[in-house]
C-alpha cells in the first residue's frame, strides 16, 4: 500500500530542481499583462531587481522559503489568515484579495503583498510567469468530462509514448513527469502546482503530456494560465451537483475548458452520453460543440454510443464499425472530410472503452499533421490485447480474475455504473454464456451528492442479479445511513425487476471485505463479479481515518482462497489486458 503523501511532501514532488528568483516587477507586470492588474503592492514603488519569488504555493503547510503565498479565500477560512506565520517561515510575500489583505496584519514591514480583486485567477498567471511557463513547455492534452477523463489520458499517453515521445501524465491515478512518478491526491491539481509540474516536465524532457480536467478545477480557475494543443469532451452525465448545482451549471463549467484562451483546438464527442438526441438533435455533447469558441473538431460514436438510437450525422469523424473481441472491441475511425478509415482496437472491457479510445486517437490524430497520419494509423491498426490501447488502466474495468470473471471498476456515478454493468453482462452474452450472473459489490461516498445514492440503488438491481450493498468512503458520515439510502434505490429496483419476472438477490455487508468475501462465495465460474466504486484506491476514509484497503489484492485474494487463479491481465500483473 502507498502511504498518501502530506501536502508539502506533495508539492515538493511537483517541483522543478531549481528556479531563478522573478523580478517582484516582473511579477506585478506578468499579472497586469494577464488581465489581474495588481491594485496594492507592498511597494508603489516597486522592489530592486534580482529580488523575487522562486516558487509559488497556496496552501500554508507546502510553502518553502522564498514562495510567493497565496492566500485565497474558501468555503472554511481565508488563506491570508496563515500570512504571518508563512512568511515568518520564510516565505517571501503575499498575493491575495482586498479581503485577504486585511486579515494579513501581522505581516513584517516591508513584505511584498500584491494585491488583485480575483485571487483565483490571478495564481495561474502568477505560478505561470515564476516557473517561466509561457509559450514553452509540453504539447498539453486536456481531458474533461464526467466518465473517461482518466482512461483516455492513459490512451493518449500510450500512444503517444508508441509514436516515440517522451510524455507526461496528470490525473486521478498518478502524475507523471517522464520517468518520475508522483501520487495524485487531487484529479487536477491547484494552479501552482500544475504550474510547477510544467516546468518539471520541460527540465524531464518531456515533449507532450495529457491532463485530466476536473469540472472543479475549472470552477476553481485551478487551470489559469494552461494552454492545451488539443482539449477533449467525453461525455456529461450525474454528478458534482453539491457543487454546481444543476446540470446546466455543470455544463457550464465543463464548457470554461473550450475557450480560446485555454485550448488551441476542441475535439468533441457529440454522443458520450447515455441520451439519444432531442427533437432538435441537441444531446451535451452538440451543445458543447456549439458552446465552444476554438477550432471544433467532432467525434460521433456511431455504434459505440450507449443511446441505441440514431447516430448523430454530420460529424469530422465516426465509429463506423465496432466488432466485440473477447472483453474487448475493434473498431474504425472514419474521417469525413478526407475519407480516410483508421482501424484501432482496445482489449479494455466495454463499449464506453471504445469511446475513450476513439477520443484519445482522435485527439492525437488531431494535433499531428496529417502527414503523419499513415504512421499513426499504423500504430493504431493493431490486433485486440497489442497496439496503443491494450493499456490496463488500475482500477478502470480492471480484470483481476478469470472463472468467475472478477473486474474492479471505478465507477461511482449513476452513469459510469450503468455502462460498467451493461459491458460485462455483453461480453458474457457475446461469448454465448446465457446462464452467468453479474454479482454486484457497491457502496455510496458520504458527505457527497446524496442524490446519487438512490439512483446508482436502482441502476445496480436494473442490471445485476446480485446486489451487496456495502460501505465506501463513508468520510465522517454514519456508514449504515449511507447504505440505508442506497438499499432504499436498489429494493426499489428488486421490486421493479421482480414485476418483469427477474430475480434480484440483494444483501447487505459491511465491512467491504465481508462483501467482497460473500461475493466471491455466491459466484459460480460462469458469473462475473463487479467491484464499484473504488478503483484503484488504496485507503478508505471511515470516519475520517484512512483504512488501508485495495479492491483489486482484496478480490484477487478472495478469488484465489476459493479456488480461482489470477488474471494475467491485471495491472499488476503487466500492463498489458488480452482480449479473449
Ligand atoms: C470542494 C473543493 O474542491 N474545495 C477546494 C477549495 O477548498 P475550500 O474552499 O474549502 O478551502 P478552505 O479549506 O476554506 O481553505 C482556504 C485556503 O486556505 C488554505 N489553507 C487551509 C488550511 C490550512 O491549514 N492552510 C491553508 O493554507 C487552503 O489551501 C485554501 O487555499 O479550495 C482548496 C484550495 O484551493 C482546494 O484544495 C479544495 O479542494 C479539496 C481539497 C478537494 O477535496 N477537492 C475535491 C472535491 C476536488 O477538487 N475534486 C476534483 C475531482 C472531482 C471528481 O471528478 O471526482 C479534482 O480535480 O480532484
Ligand atoms: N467514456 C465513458 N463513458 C461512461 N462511463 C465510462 C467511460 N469511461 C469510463 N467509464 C466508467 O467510469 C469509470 C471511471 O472511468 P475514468 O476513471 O476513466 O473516468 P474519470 O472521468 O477519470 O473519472 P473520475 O474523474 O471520477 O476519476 C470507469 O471505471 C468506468 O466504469
């Protein structure tokens, strides 16, 4: 198990070896340039040269002698309330807001404060001009999007690294700098961090690097100052409601990444949701299209989108053909205005898989001339289980186990839960196996969008023939309430599934090992056994005390106690997941 790393091991992790000193007047005029004029410097007249930050941070336990600090106002306290004792410690000065300025009374005289109205959106700018960020660095990829952000950074890095090139990753999983690996704690990390990354990234070489785009680090300007070559949408279903509030709020959010400022290109699937086009044709996806003010570029899933209904015509490029091979898929790429078909595979369980690959090719492909395209379509055309896209993913529909099939997903949505559900309960019947079950381990994750809860209930009893409602984070809400309100969702379910003449076993266990036991118990070889929720994680939070505990040595564990082997394909097992 990795121990989580505190906030200043973290950021230190991020850092590059060295930074020249910024000029404090360079500082003040890199704001101005961005847009964030600075309204009260600790010196109107400004400082001598050769006298300024070498890094930047906004979280008081990460600051290192000589950052600038950042103090920003937030749900619980205003940063500027640790000013003093971080520039005690050594930091260098103060960037913050009107409000912020006034809490900082205890400062030495003669610290720089800068001042700006939006604090936020003044540290990307600020953490860009310390680390010397403009115009240099990476070819950015940005992904966003509720499902797949993550599996499609992997794909595009995968190939990527195939075409020959050194690349970078920043996610929910790991944040990599060419050869140097670093825990994620957050999906996107705050601005001066990712800031810090980039310049890391250039001293490691790296030549391109693709990014996951949580909607919270749009709405937290977590991404001022980025610029990406070429930005993807996935799909947008149910989630983050406790922060955005309504799906128009969160649209709204996703739509912040598609702005000229910010992506040099958009490459947009129109139909990664699971809604069929309205009577206008509008689905997230074609409204993204239209709300973006860069260069579109779409994608239609055709026969990998999860609608069943018409394909949304018209499109730069589609899936035109989709064959099932083992738990994976090949497919075609086709490029209207060139009519060219580019061939690609993924031995990654489930059709929204094949939607993830799409988007990571389609991106690439996009942001390479096209007279390299013959090449990468060369990489691409590869047999199910070789090529770019047999790239495990931990915890992403991760095969752990063969007989019972035995996969941890990551799905914690009603959405992602669904596609995770309706995948293996297809490749068993593509198989011709008619008589397997899907057995369902999930919990919800307390003190977050309680919503939710209910509706994954429902969606578990909808697809599985056995449902083990367990615990998940349950942070410091009481676990047996969480559950409560997911039971409620999948005995609404059970009732509904049971007035169609289906049966639906629904239990309850907790701890997560006793569910994952009782699982593996009620399998027989031809039932797969899905484990939501939790992916690649390696600690629980019950209660606000991190529990060591990892689904995939917890499942693989319980499956071989019962008699099964290991898969091969497993991420820890090698990287690479065969199709059959
Ligand atoms: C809900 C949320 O996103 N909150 C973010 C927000 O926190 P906040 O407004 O509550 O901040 P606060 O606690 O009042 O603190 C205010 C300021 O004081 C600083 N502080 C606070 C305490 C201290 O001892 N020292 C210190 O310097 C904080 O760093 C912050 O700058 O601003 C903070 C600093 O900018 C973020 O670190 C914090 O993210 C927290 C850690 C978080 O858990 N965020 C998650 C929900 C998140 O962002 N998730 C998305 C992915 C979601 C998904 O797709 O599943 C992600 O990109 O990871
Ligand atoms: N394109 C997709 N459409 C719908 N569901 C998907 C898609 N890709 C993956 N999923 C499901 O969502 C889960 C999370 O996938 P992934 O980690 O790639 O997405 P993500 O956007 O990074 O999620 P998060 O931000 O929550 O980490 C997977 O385990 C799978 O169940």
């Amino acid at each position: 198990m990795s121990t989580p790393l505190s906030p200043a091991e973290q950021d230190a992790a991020f850092r590059p070896d060295h930074t020249e000193p910024l000029d404090w007047n360079d500082l003040v005029e890199a704001l101005n340039r961005a847009g964030q004029p600075v309204e009260l410097t600790g010196a109107p007249g400004g400082w001598p040269a050769g006298d300024g930050p070498v890094g930047i941070a906004m979280d008081s336990r990460a600051v290192r002698p000589g950052d600038l600090y950042v103090g920003v106002p937030g749900a619980n306290r205003h940063g500027a309330e640790f000013a003093g004792a971080v520039v005690a410690a050594g930091a260098a000065g103060l960037l913050t807001d009107p409000r912020g300025a006034e809490l900082a009374t205890d400062l030495p005289m003669g610290t720089p404060v800068l001042v700006v109205r939006q604090v936020r959106d003044a540290v990307g700018p600020a953490a860009a001009a310390i680390h010397r960020n403009a115009g240099v660095g990476p070819r950015m990829y940005g992904v966003t999007g509720t499902n797949g952000k993550t599996t499609t950074s992997y794909f595009i890095t995968s190939l990527l690294q195939a075409w020959g090139e050194t690349t970078g990753l920043i996610g929910t999983i790991e944040i990599r700098a060419g050869d140097r690996t670093v825990p994620s704690t957050l999906t996107t990390p705050e601005s001066t961090q990712l800031h810090a990354l980039m310049a890391l990234m250039r001293q490691e070489q790296v030549d391109a690097a693709a990014m996951e785009v949580s909607s919270h680090a749009i709405s937290y300007r977590r991404i001022a100052g980025m610029h990406f070559a070429v930005s993807g949408f996935t799909n947008l279903t149910q989630d983050h409601l406790d922060l955005h509030g309504s799906m128009e709020e969160y649209f709204a959010a996703k739509a912040g990444l598609f702005s000229a400022r910010r992506s040099g290109r958009a490459v947009i699937t129109v139909d990664g949701g699971p809604d069929a086009p309205d009577a206008d044709g509008a689905t997230w996806g074609t409204r993204m299209a239209a709300a973006a003010d860069c260069p579109v570029v779409t994608l239609s899933l055709g026969p990998a989108a999860d609608h069943g209904g018409d394909p949304v015509s018209g499109t730069d490029w589609a899936v035109t053909e989709l064959e099932p091979v083992g738990l994976g898929h090949r497919f075609a790429l086709h490029h209207a205005p060139s009519g060219r078909l580019v061939h690609a595979s993924t031995g990654l369980p489930g059709r929204f898989n094949v939607a993830n690959a799409a988007l990571a090719a389609v991106m690439v492909l996009e942001s390479l001339p096209s007279s390299d395209w013959d090449a990468l379509s060369a990489l691409l055309d590869a047999p199910v289980g070789q090529g770019p896209f047999a790239t495990a993913v931990p915890g992403r529909m991760e095969v752990v186990a063969h007989a019972p099939d035995a996969i941890v997903d990551f799905a914690h949505n009603p959405d992602g839960m669904e596609r995770a559900l309706e995948s293996v309960r297809d490749a068993r019947l593509a198989a011709g196996n008619v008589e397997g079950r899907t057995i369902l381990v999930f919990g919800a994750t307390g003190e977050r969008d309680r919503a939710k809860r209910p509706v994954m209930g429902r969606i578990a009893a909808e697809w599985a023939d056995v449902v083990i409602v367990t615990d998940d984070d349950a942070h410091r809400e009481e676990p047996s309430g969480i559950r409560a309100e997911v039971l409620a969702g999948v005995r609404q379910g059970a009732e509904k599934a049971a007035a169609a003449g289906r049966t639906v076993q629904v239990h309850e266990s907790a701890p997560r090992q006793d569910a994952i036991e009782l699982a593996v118990s009620l399998a027989t070889s031809r039932d797969t056994i899905v484990l939501a929720g939790r992916g690649h994680e390696t600690v629980q939070d019950m209660g606000g005390v991190d529990v060591p505990l990892d689904d995939r040595v917890e499942l693989r564990a319980a499956v071989a106690r019962h008699g099964a082997a290991p898969s091969s394909d497993s991420h820890e097992h090698g990287r690479k997941v065969d199709g059959s």
